[in-house]
C-alpha cells in the first residue's frame, strides 16, 4: 500500500509529459484535412528521405556490429595487451556527442579542406554523403555492440571451452564454436540498438548529408525541415514523425526478442571462471591492430578538433595559434549558452537521479520499463510531440476558484522536461541495479535501534547507491549538456544551448570557433570520467 500512491503519481507524470505527447502527435496527423498519411508517406521526398534512413541505420548498424564483436572477444577472452586501456577507449563515444566525431571527420575529409586531403590531394577522401554518415554514426553506436558483447563474454564459464578443449579443438575453434555462439545474441541485440541510434540521430545527418552532392536526406532532416515551414510542415513532420515512430518499435521488437535469447545463465551456485585463451605469437600483431582501429575511430576525429581549433584560418595549417581560444569560450553568447546548459543539464541530472531512484524503490517492474520507454523513442519525435502538446498554455480550473496554468511553450522549461523525460531510463536503471547489490542488514539493524523506515533509508541504504546514483547524475550531465536532437526544436526563440551553438557554428557561421568549443567539452569530459574513477578506485580501496 505504502508504494502504490508513489507509482501512481510517477505514472501519472510519465503519461503526461511522455504518453499525452506521442497521443497528441498522432492526433495531429489523423485529423489534418490538408495532409494525408498515405499521400505523404510515399511521396518522393519522404521515400527518399526513408531510404537515406534504411541506407545510413543500416550502414552503421553493420559496421558496428563487424568492429565491436570481434574486439570484444579479443579484448575479454583473450591476453591481449592493453585491453584495461582499449575498452576506455572503444567505451569514450558514450559520453561525446556524435556531431563532434562528426565534426572530427568533416576536418579530416572534406573534399576540398580536409587534413588528409591537405596531405594526400584533394578528393582523396570524402565523408559527405550516406557512406560517410554510416561511418560517423557506426563510430559513435559502436559502444552498443561493444558492451553488450563484452557484458555476454564476461558471463560464460571458460570450462565450457575447456570441454571442448578437452574433446581435441583447438583454442581458436573453441572461441569461435563454443563462446561465439552464446555472445552473438547480444551483439545482435547491441546492433539493433544501434540501428535505432542512428535511424534517430539528427546532427551528423544534417552536417554530412544536406550539404552533399547529391544530398541524403533522412526521416529526421526531413522533419526538421518541415517544422521551419509552419503550421502546415508541422502537420506532415507530425505525419513523418509516426513513420519514424513505427520504425522505432519494429526494430525495439527485434531488440527484445534478441536480448532475450541471449541472456547468458549459470548453474546455480557455480562460480565464474574467466581464463583469457593465450593468442601466442598474433599477441603483438592483434595488439597493433586493436589499438591502429580506436586510434582512427576515437582518437583521430578528436585530435583533428583540437588542430581545426588552433587554426587561424579554416583549411590552413600556418601559423596555429590558441589565441582565438579566449575570444570565443569568453564571447557572451558563448558564455550566455553554455550556462543554460549548465543549468539545465544539472536541473535535468538531478531530477533524473531522484525519480529513478523513486521509479526503482516501488519494486514495479512495469514502471521500470515505463520509465525507460521514452529513452528508445526518437527525439525528434518527442520533441515534436511536445511541441504539439505545450506549444499553447495548459489550463485547470479546481472547484471553480483555484486555476492551474502550465506554460512550457517556448521556454527553457520545455528543454527541461524533454532532456528529464528522455534520459529517465539512466536514473531508474541504475538505481534498480544498485538497489539490487544493496545489503539490507544495515537498514535492518537501524530499525531494531528505532530508526524510522526512512531514516533507516536515508542512513544506510542511500550511502550504499552512492556510485550508482552518482554514475546516472555525471552521465545525465553530460549527455544533456551538448544535446541536439531535442534541442533544436525546443530551444526558445533568440536562445541558444552548446548543442545548438556547435550546430550553427559549424553548420553555418565559423567552424573553428565550433572546434573550440567542442574541445573545451571533450576536455572537461576527460577531467569528469578521470574524477569519477579516481572516486571509484578510492571507494574499492
């Protein structure tokens, strides 16, 4: 009884600022009398825009899936050097921004000013089109496979491929018949989220794809595009935004059914054994390979920011300089967006960690998954769904003297509840998880001594989810502080976020000042996951 009033009002909540949204979103295309769903849908801009879409998704989806199995496999069963170093490093796309490794890319192979191109000719390489946004968006989802893989691996006793050891395989034809066959499921899966990742993602579309000959449109550019038009292009990206929506929840399906196969069980009470398999004599070469492939998909669109950034002149390699760093990260519009997004970013991560750990401790599984539906819809379709929401005051009038007004429309306020909404999954998963490893004993013992439940919660449950709860704030944090997706079409009129300052900068106006501050970012990304686990090392020892 205690926890159902809690549920309650966090359901309530969810349903009206995610549920009533998407219902409102749909609304707005079934009742339009000048756009129809069929007509819209097939029209040549719309199928070309689904196809750049089903091309870019599954390009990425592919190449994730190619790299990050077979580096999960070297990286956790075998003894290859470096491995602690090569997962921070296959791990670090999490936490940046993909328009920045998008960023990266266009310095290094624009056609004409690319780096590799200053170096080795003009048209060498050219990342503008569907190919270069496959690559881009595969670089940046590669994590999705990376770590569902890794996580598999990690769970299977290495006696099973002693068993087949023992019945004359090989080392080698053991891993790849043995342990390959109960990890392929969640790579599966890990490659269907980054199918989704990237059928969602608005910033490295609209930087490689509008501008290139010929253009690649996708579903979320086509949106975007439709929203600057007026009421009527906002009822055909409402129209856009449910194609985009069922795409979502085909391949969520497709997500689940994987998952499941591959969850990876041990006998009860038997202990995990994990012996890497030695690669012998490959050892140095596969080393080489492992670290030549997150130095090209990680590090070198980073350090191709940094240089872009230290250029006076765009395309030019004389005379580098910092100089300009002080005039953009001190310029007031720079200053005036990054504490908007200091401030909502922090608003967000707070709200984020206490409703998932209000989500986590009713125990309600439904409200769990309810908490994190809202992460696996697009963010262009949410925002919209807002916008078509709250784009007006919402009135409630109490006993006919009380009335209740909701202003979110074009407001900061609506950045607010769409970054809270979208990233609710962080703070409800790992809280669930934390509560889950929590040793009840301690809040037992404070309420033999008299403690109230929640004094005994607040004492001795909630210091134990200080690393979970904390892990979902600086993940929240820094997710928030440069998004775009929603951002870019909830952004009040006349302001501006980092997200939406690094998009028109390097869009538009001056993609050296963007390359500053996309390093400003990245360094104080760095020196945020360095304090992190500093903090973690502290708390083991």
């Amino acid at each position: 009884m205690t926890r159902r009033w809690p549920a309650a009002l966090l359901s309530l909540g969810l349903f009206v600022f995610a549920g009533i949204p998407l219902l409102l979103l749909l609304a707005q295309g079934a009742r339009s009398r000048d756009v129809s769903w069929v007509p819209t849908w097939t029209s040549s801009a719309a199928v070309l825009a689904l196809r750049g879409t089903l091309l870019t998704s599954a390009g990425a989806a592919a190449s994730a899936f190619l790299v990050g199995l077979p580096l999960a496999l070297l990286i956790v069963r075998t003894d290859l050097r470096f491995a602690r170093a090569l997962k921070a490093t296959f791990t670090l796309p999490t936490a940046i921004p993909p328009f920045i490794l998008g960023m990266g890319w266009v310095s290094l192979a624009n056609p004409k000013t690319g780096l590799l191109n200053l170096a080795l000719g003009a048209g060498t390489f050219d990342i503008y089109g569907p190919a270069g946004i496959a690559f881009v968006l595969g670089s940046a989802g590669l994590p999705l496979v990376f770590l569902a893989t890794a996580a598999a691996l990690s769970r299977i006793d290495s006696s099973l491929e002693e068993a087949a050891r023992m019945s004359g395989a090989s080392a080698a034809r053991a891993l790849f018949t043995v342990t390959l066959p109960l990890a392929l499921p969640a790579a599966l899966s890990g490659t269907a989220l980054t199918f989704l990742f990237a059928a969602s993602a608005f910033g490295v579309p609209y930087l490689l794809g509008v501008t290139a000959t010929p253009p690649t449109p996708t579903l979320t550019t086509r949106i975007y595009s439709e929203v600057l038009m007026g009421s009527a292009g906002l009822e055909r990206a409402a129209v856009l935004s449910v194609e985009l929506l069922v795409l979502a929840a085909l391949v969520l399906v497709v997500s689940r059914r994987l998952t499941r196969a591959g969850e990876v069980r041990l006998a009860a009470g038997k202990g995990l054994s994990i012996r890497p398999m030695p690669l012998g004599r490959w050892r140095w070469p596969l080393t080489g390979l492992a670290v030549t492939v997150a130095f090209v998909l990680v590090v070198l669109p980073l350090l191709a920011v940094a240089l872009t950034s230290v250029q006076p002149v765009w395309g030019r390699l004389a005379g580098l300089t910092t100089k300009h760093w002080g005039a953009v990260l001190s310029s007031p519009r720079t200053l005036s967006a990054a504490g908007r997004s200091v401030v909502l970013a922090f608003g967000a991560a707070c709200l984020v960690t206490a409703l998932g750990l209000a989500v986590a401790s009713t125990k309600r599984k439904w409200l769990e998954l309810l908490a994190g539906a809202p992460y696996a819809v697009p963010g262009t379709v949410l925002a919209l769904g807002l916008v078509v929401a709250f784009s007006r005051d919402v009135r409630f009038i109490a006993f006919e003297r009380v009335a209740f007004v909701l202003a979110l429309g074009n407001t900061l306020w609506m950045l607010l509840v769409a970054y809270t909404v979208k990233h609710l999954a962080f703070g409800a998963r790992n809280a669930a998880d934390g509560l889950a490893q929590v040793d009840p004993s301690l809040a037992e013992a404070s309420r033999i001594f008299g403690a109230s439940p929640a004094r005994a919660f607040v004492d001795a449950t909630l210091p134990q989810l200080r690393g979970a709860l904390g892990a979902a704030f600086l993940v929240t944090f820094l997710v928030c502080m440069t998004e775009l997706t929603l951002s870019v079409l909830l952004i009040p009129t006349g302001g501006d976020v980092l997200g939406t300052l690094l998009f028109e900068l390097q869009s538009y106006a001056d993609p050296g000042a963007a390359a500053v501050i996309a390093c400003a970012f990245v360094l104080v990304l760095l020196a945020a996951q360095a304090a992190q686990a500093a903090l973690v090392r502290k708390e083991a020892r």
